[in-house]
C-alpha cells in the first residue's frame, strides 16, 4: 500500500510502476509510486511540490514510450530529418503542454484529486525552463511543437546552460539581476545519455600528414554529453527530442600529483573550463575572456551536433550496402536559428575533409545543400562579428577553411559577376581591416547556405533590398520569407481554457488547433449577441485571474472592469517601451488638469509593462526604473488612481506570458517601422482575441491585412520613410509636437521622484551629443500615437463594438499558427516529408 499522504492521510491506492491508462485510480497509483520508488525528497511528504515531480514522472514514462518508438521508426524508414540549431530555447513549463498533447487533462486532474490536490496548483510547482532571452529562443520552442505535431523527423539541438536568463527583481534603483537555477532541484524532463558523448577540442594547431592532409591536433579536448527532453506532439504518438549539451572534462583529466600537492585549482583545471562553458546563458562579452567564452560556446554546440548527425547518417546505412557521402543532404537538413551556429558551416567542412577524406568539391557540396540561415534581425549591433585574432586561437583549423570559402567566393564573384567587382570588400566573409579584423558570420552564412529567410514578409523585403542586396543578383532564387508562427497548443488551448471551449462550441469541432484557418468561421458569429456575451465573460474571467496575480506580485489592486492595455516584451530603445510611457505621463497629466466631472467621462485604462534589461544595456534599464517611478506615483494619487493604474510586471517570462495574455485587450507593438524583423508577441495577442496598437512593422503588416485595418490601431512613420526623417532630425528640420515637449519637461520636473532622468530624456533630443539623436523617433511618432489611443479609448466605450473587433481578431489570427510556418519551411527549405509513428 502506498504510504503517500495527503492532508495526512494515507491515499489508499497501490503503487503500480507500469504507465497506465485514462482511469483515475490507476493514474493515481502511478503517480504515488513516482512518489515511493523514484524519491526525490524524505517520505511521507507528499506537497505540491512533491505532488508535482511524481506527476511529471508519471507522465514522462508515457513519452518515453512513445519517444522510444518514434526513434526506432524513424531509425526504421531512415527518412530525411531536420535538424534546428539553437543557442536559445525557451521551452517554459512543460507539465501543462505533455498533458495536454497527451490529451489525459482528466485522468491526470481527477486522479490528483484523489490524492489531495489540484492539477492547477501542482503544475504552478514547476520552474520555466528559461534557456533562451526572447523571441527567436520562443521560436525555437514552438517550432519544436509544431514539428512534432505535423509528425516531421525533426530535432532540436542546444545547450544546456546552468543558468539561463536571470531572474529579474525591482529594487529602489530600479531592475536587479540574480541568476535562475531551473535545474535547482533538478528537471524531470531531460534524460542523460550516458552513451551519447562527444570530443570537443579548443585551440591547438594544425599539422600536415604526409599525404598532403591537414588535421587539427593538440589543444584543449573536452567532451560534449547528450541530455535530451521529450517533445511530445498534440494528439499524436510522435515524440521528438531536444537534445541538451553539457560539457564535461574527461574524466583522467585531474591531476593527481597536483592534487595531492594541495594544488586543487590546477589539477582540475579542465573540470572547471569546463564547467564555464554552460555555466551561463549570454555571459558578458565586455572583456576579451567573455568574448572566448561565447565562441566556445557556439563552437560547443555545432561541433556535438555534427559529430551527432554524421554517426546516425553513417549508422543508418545499415543493411544498404555503402552510402555515399553525397546522399548526405538527402538525408539531413540543418537550419541555422540566426548567426550563433555559424560554425556549423566550417565544422561540416572539417568533418567531412579531414576525418571523412573529402575533398573540397565534394565538401562544399555537400555543405552547402545541407545548411540553410534565417536570419532574425537587421540591427547592426546585432550582426556577428569576430575577431580574426580570437578565431585563429581558438579554431586554427576553421579558420583555413574559411578562408578558403572567402577566396573562392571572390574568384567567383570575379569571374561570374564583375560588375560586383567593386562590392567585394563588403561581400566578402573576412573583413581585413588592419585596425579590427574580423570574420562577418551573416556573410558566412549567406555564402554557404541553400536558403536564406527573414521571418515576416516585410523584414525578408528589407534583407533582399538592403542587407543582402548584392547577394541577391548572385543568388536571386536563394532568399525567402517564411513569417513566423506561434503554436496554438500553448497560446490558446492551453493558456485561455475558457476562451478555447467557447471557440469549439461555436466552431462545433476542436479542429481549430490543428488547423487554426478554421478560426476565420467565427467571422460569420462577430456580430451574435449570444456568442459577444460569452466571448466577454471569458475575457472577464481571464482579467480577474490576472488582477489577482498582479495584486500577488506587485501589491498594486488593479480594477478587472478598466481596459488592460499590456506591452510586455525585452526592454530595447527600438520596441519604445518609452514611446509607451510618455503617452501615460502625458495623459496623467492632462487627468490631473481636469475636473472629476471630466475624468468620469474617460475611459479608465491599467497600462501593464514587463520585460527584462540586458544587464549592461543602460538605457533599458532607465525605463524600467522610469515605469516603475511613474506607477509609484500614478497609483497613489487619488484623484487619478480610478482611471488610470500603471504596473510593471516584474520577472516577465514564459509562464507570466501565459497568465498576461488571456487576459489583454490592448497590446502594444510599437517598434520604429524596420527594426522588428517580426514580433510574436503580437501573434499570441491577437490570437487571444486583444485588439493591437501598432506601427507597420514586422509581422503586424501581416496581422493587420488578416483581421482587417478596421480592427487595427495603426500609427507612426512607415520603413521606407525613416531614413529621410531621421536625416532631417540630425538637420534640425523636426519640429516637436507640443504635447511631446510637455511629458519629458514633466518628469524633468521632478514629478516621479529625484532620479536623473535626463541622459534618457536627452536620447531624444536631437541637438545634445548625447546617443544618436532621437534615432528611434520617438518624437516624430508621438502626436500619431496619442491620437490612435484616443481613437482606442472610444472604442473601448462601445463594448459590443469592441467584443466584435475582439472576436475579429481571433478569427483573423489563422495564419499565424507555426504550424504553418513549419510546414513551409518543410516544403520549401527542407525538402521533408512527415514519418507519422504507427
Ligand atoms: C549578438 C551579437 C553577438 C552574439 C549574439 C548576439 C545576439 C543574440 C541574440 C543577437 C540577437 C539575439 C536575439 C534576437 C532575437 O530574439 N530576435 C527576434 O527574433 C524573433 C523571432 O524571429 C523576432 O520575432 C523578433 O522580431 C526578433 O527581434
């Protein structure tokens, strides 16, 4: 019998090990043997938390299975198989989504019950896995659910970092960083393979065989393990796998003599490199030594996962004779998520011609059919670029190879387009200047990639015309769009329970989730009285959810009956968080100016901003402290503080995503028009029925055209005008709006405390040397912003009106699931087939 209490009682159920069916009973008995013969804490405790690992165990056996199975049928059928290569994932909680895509909610909640507990309270147990900073590591993430969904053979391949992002508090000068030990306790989901090890060396030389042949020897050689985390897919028995690399020393190397001479650090130096490498998610790359560590890092990852895919390529061979090496890309497709696996390319070189005695021809072939590049921004600061100097140290034997590639390229350029000639200094891969050589990893990428996409129509318009522009009368057919997704598992089904259920009554099928098109039915129901009231109360209900967890979080009691207005995203001077909060100084201060007769005639508003700073990234970081400020002082004020409420929600992430939007009505997307290469915050927003407020960038383009232009606040200058509009900044031709000037002098004024705001509020100035000059044009922007949330909050006092827009924008949001992404980039990139698990 078991012996699991709950509320001190024993739960009268006997443990059975094998995974079970749908009955209560049985799930019960197996998560109290979870609880009894894998513990994980003393007896006779059984809390939620407790509660909460037995459970994910007991789920877990279910995907082994089915993960088990998948593996041996595709190892079976050897079809061609993705691989994703991720610095990033954010995969969040996982309890939720396994139960789901298993599709045993019931069972599983019934049988908690049994033993004393509520599903929704255990699941809250578990600790998001936060191995990513925003949106390409979510991306990632959903890609992988739509992958599995669609029964694609296809993986996921990434680190397995110790701390991923930080965990963020507010402090009295504004955001505090501590670091995130998800695997504290430890994480129920991933599995080590202890037999899945590779070799992983760092600098060296390279020395020449007699033959002629190079190999790279000597150095530091670490090893790369495999831990690997269940995909399950909705509703289907495929189970992919992430697979996580950790970096372990090899085991002889501690030096005893050293040790047993007292000199511990010395004698374990290996151990402790090797602990680095994973330590940290984006460590600083301030100084030098930071700036090795992410490239190790990078080398890390592409390094384990090709010696990975090479071993299965050649061990599913078996019973086919022998293969040869140029069926390779018949059978592997590598996608690079932006710059960060670069190496990738010179590492498949490497492989190929040093170990497997390739030669060039054949080398380059083979690589360059089996890697494509997605490229996920345009910010200069933000392309990749390395120091020759570090890359030669670290990577003497990639380096050659990529020089060799940067050669070849000019001699091709020159003899097939030498009307080019004169581009080549910014074509090339190696960028010589004497002062700061560097290696340009985009135009790596480009060079050696099939397939080059931006991730909304509009941002692979702007690679195609201006970043790649040269490369695209090369290479005219290689560019492609492929506009993100989000998959509707996790941002509906999941997330807004009640909102999903009213979308299957209406639709009369659940279909919709894995064909989210059919959502565009509810069109024909935007205008019902009966579908508008319910449409409402399930807003309502997720609003009072969410009041609840800000008055937990923040102490700050927010009414459910005002319009939430949410901007949550990382914090960055181009997504204009500022833009944001200027428009609320602006407007408490106009409330403030009126009489209480006027203020009863506004449309009461609780402005919500979340999102993480990078920790060095000082500007960020005075917004954060600037929304922080302003809530402290608009809440208090009791004239204003019942019509408007400002919060910044702190510590933003997966799981808060999945509590923020259900309950939103307002979002804000409101990034300078060519700087947000696509956005998918805005894809869950909209998905979950919140109206947008936004400028024509990214992927709200798209968004805009799917729910209509009626159901879309729009404002701001569009991409092809910024360019004259910031030159006219620097030539003193702009001329402020007056409100503008009046919200910066107001906070000048010392209205939300003593702080100096003024470097910020001298970023948008265009006159003081301080940064570039209201770059992001904030100032231009201003009066268009003010007047589209005027024109929202008269919407938002016709409720029928906006339940109808609300519904609109559900029902416009089909495109948007990744589902379809996936199966482009299947289709159009990969050149794969599903391999559905009998
Ligand atoms: C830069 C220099 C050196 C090393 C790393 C980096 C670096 C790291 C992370 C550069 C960029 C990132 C992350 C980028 C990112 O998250 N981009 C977002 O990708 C989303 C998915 O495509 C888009 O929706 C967003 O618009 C885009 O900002």
């Amino acid at each position: 019998m078991s012996t699991v209490v709950a509320d001190g009682v024993p739960a009268k159920i006997p443990p059975v090990a094998s995974p079970v069916d749908e009955d209560p009973v049985k799930i019960a008995s197996n998560i109290s043997y979870h609880a009894h013969y894998s513990p994980h804490f003393s007896p006779f405790k059984f809390e939620p938390e407790q509660a909460f690992y037995a459970t994910a165990e007991s789920v877990r056996d279910r995907l082994i299975q089915q993960w088990n199975e998948t593996y041996f049928h595709y190892h079976k059928l050897d079809p061609k198989q993705t691989y994703y290569l991720s610095m990033e994932y954010l995969q969040g909680r996982a309890l939720t989504n396994a139960i789901g895509n298993l599709n045993v909610q019931g069972g599983y909640a019934d049988a908690l019950n049994k033993l004393g507990h509520e599903l929704e309270e255990v699941v809250e147990q578990e600790k998001d896995a936060a191995l990513g900073n925003g949106g390409l590591g979510r991306l990632a993430s959903c890609f992988l659910d739509s992958m599995a969904t669609l029964n694609l053979p296809a993986w996921g391949y990434g680190l397995r970092y110790r701390y991923g992002l930080f965990k963020q508090r507010i402090g009295k000068d504004g955001q505090e960083e501590s670091a995130e030990d998800w695997l504290e306790k430890f994480s129920p989901w991933e599995i080590v393979r202890h037999d899945i090890v590779f070799p992983i060396r760092f600098f060296g030389q390279v020395e020449v065989q007699p033959n002629g042949a190079r190999k790279w020897v000597g150095g530091e050689v670490l090893q790369a393990l495999a831990y690997d985390v269940p995909i399950p897919g909705y509703k289907t028995k495929n189970t992919n796998s992430l697979r996580l690399w950790e970096a372990k020393a090899v085991s002889e190397d501690i030096n005893l003599f050293e040790f047993n001479d007292g000199q511990y650090e010395t004698a374990a130096i290996l151990h402790s490199r090797a602990q680095q490498i994973c330590a940290v998610l984006y460590p600083g790359d301030a100084t030098e030594n930071g700036k090795l560590l992410r490239l190790k890092q990078q080398f890390f990852l592409c390094s384990a996962s090709l010696q990975d895919i090479i071993l299965r390529f050649k061990e599913r061979k078996v019973g086919k004779g022998t293969r040869s090496w140029s069926e390779f890309p018949d059978k592997v497709a590598v996608q690079l998520n932006d710059t960060h696996p670069t190496l990738a390319i010179p590492e498949l070189m490497r492989l190929l011609m040093d170990d497997e005695e390739l030669g060039w021809d054949e080398a380059w072939e083979v690589t360059t059919k089996t890697i494509a590049y997605t490229n996920h921004t345009v910010l200069p600061e933000a392309l990749e670029k390395w120091s020759q100097a570090v890359m030669w140290k670290l990577l003497p034997r990639h380096m050659e190879i990529i020089q060799e590639i940067d050669k070849r390229f000019i001699e091709m350029v020159k003899s097939t387009s030498p009307d080019l000639e004169h581009k080549l200094s910014s074509l090339c891969i190696l960028d010589n200047n004497p002062q700061k050589p560097v290696v340009r990893m985009a135009n790596l990428c480009v060079v050696s990639s099939h397939s080059v996409n931006g991730v909304a129509q509009l941002h692979s318009d702007i690679l195609k015309a201006e970043l790649f522009v040269d490369y695209v009368s090369i290479w005219p057919t290689k560019f492609q769009n492929k506009t993100n997704g989000i998959t509707p598992r996790r941002w509906l089904k999941f997330c807004s329970p009640e909102l999903s259920q009213i979308i299957t009554k209406w639709l009369k099928t659940d279909e919709w989730v894995t064909n989210l098109d059919l959502l565009v039915n509810l069109r024909k129901f935007a205008d019902n009285e009966e579908l508008q009231a319910e449409w409402k109360s399930a807003k309502l209900a997720n609003k009072k959810r969410l009041a609840q967890y800000i008055l937990r979080v923040t102490g700050v009691d927010i009414d459910p009956n005002s319009l939430f207005d949410i901007q949550v995203k990382r914090i960055h001077e181009y997504k204009r968080q500022l833009l944001n909060i200027l428009g609320v100084i602006y407007k408490y201060k106009k409330l403030k100016e009126m009489s209480d007769e006027e203020r009863k005639n506004t449309t009461p508003r609780t402005v919500m901003i979340g999102g993480k700073a990078f920790a060095t990234y000082t500007n960020a970081k005075r917004i954060v402290k600037l929304v922080n400020d302003v809530g402290a002082v608009v809440n208090t004020d009791p004239q204003v503080n019942n019509y408007l409420k400002v919060v910044f929600v702190p510590n933003y992430n997966v799981s808060v995503a999945e509590m923020l939007i259900p309950g939103s009505e307002l979002s804000q997307h409101i990034s300078t028009a060519g700087m947000e290469a696509s956005g998918t915050s805005n894809m869950k927003f909209a998905l979950n029925g919140c109206l947008i407020i936004g400028t024509l960038d990214g992927a709200n383009v798209e968004i805009r055209e799917e729910i209509g232009e009626q159901n879309f606040f729009l404002f701001g200058a569009t991409a092809d005008q910024v360019p004259k509009l910031r030159t006219e900044r620097e030539k003193g031709l702009f001329k402020a709006d007056p409100r503008f000037e009046e919200a910066k002098k107001f906070i000048r004024s010392g209205a939300f405390g003593s702080y100096d705001y003024n470097p910020l509020l001298d970023s948008l100035e265009g006159d003081t040397g301080y940064g570039r000059g209201d770059y992001f044009l904030v100032g231009h922007d201003f009066p268009g912003y003010m007047e589209a949330q005027t024109k929202v909050d008269e919407a938002y006092k016709d409720s029928k009106r906006w339940t109808k827009m609300s519904i609109l924008s559900t029902a416009g949001s089909g495109k948007f699931s990744s589902d379809r992404t996936i199966s482009q980039y299947a289709k159009e990139i990969w050149n794969i087939k599903d391999c559905p698990v009998p």
